[in-house]
C-alpha cells in the first residue's frame, strides 16, 4: 500500500480547501497512491468555536463528504481527511 500525506494549509474557505484536496488528490493518484491522508483541520482552520466555524460544520451526507467521496472514487483511492460534523439538536 502507497501512502500520500497530504500537506496543506486549510483555510475559512471550504470550497478553496476542497480545490486544494481536489488537487493534492489527483497528485497522490497519479503518483500510485492508494491513500491520501490530510490534516485533521482539512476542512475548516482554524479551528476556534467562531460563528463562522460552528455554521461551516455539516453532516457526513453533507457537501463537504460527498465532494471527498467523489474524488475517492475518481481516482481510486482512500481519502482520509478531517471534518467537523453538524450535531442535530
């Protein structure tokens, strides 16, 4: 098994991460990874109890998921990569 650790500077946006992921992912794949491993903030950093952090929070049927779920199976390969997950209630 081919190991990627994927080193990236996450941001507030969640949408320019996930460009980033898309990008690093492609790489790992195309360099025969079979899993991309990114940091525990991949989503969203930093990671303090703002507004802005608490309302980017979402489901694992969410968006952010969904688009990591699609990369995996793209280039055929795992994705590990760290979220913050909406609590109902």
């Amino acid at each position: 098994m081919k190991i990627a650790a994927c080193q990236m500077a996450s941001g507030t946006d969640k949408n320019e991460n996930l460009k980033e992921i898309a990008r690093l992912t492609a790489e790992a794949a195309a360099e025969g990874a079979d899993l991309a491993v990114f940091p525990e903030f991949a989503m969203h950093y930093p990671p303090v109890l703002s507004k802005e952090f608490l309302a980017d929070a979402e489901s694992l049927d969410g968006h952010f998921v969904g688009e990591l779920k699609k990369l995996a199976v793209q280039h055929g390969l795992t994705i590990i990569a760290g979220m913050h997950e909406e609590i109902p209630g």
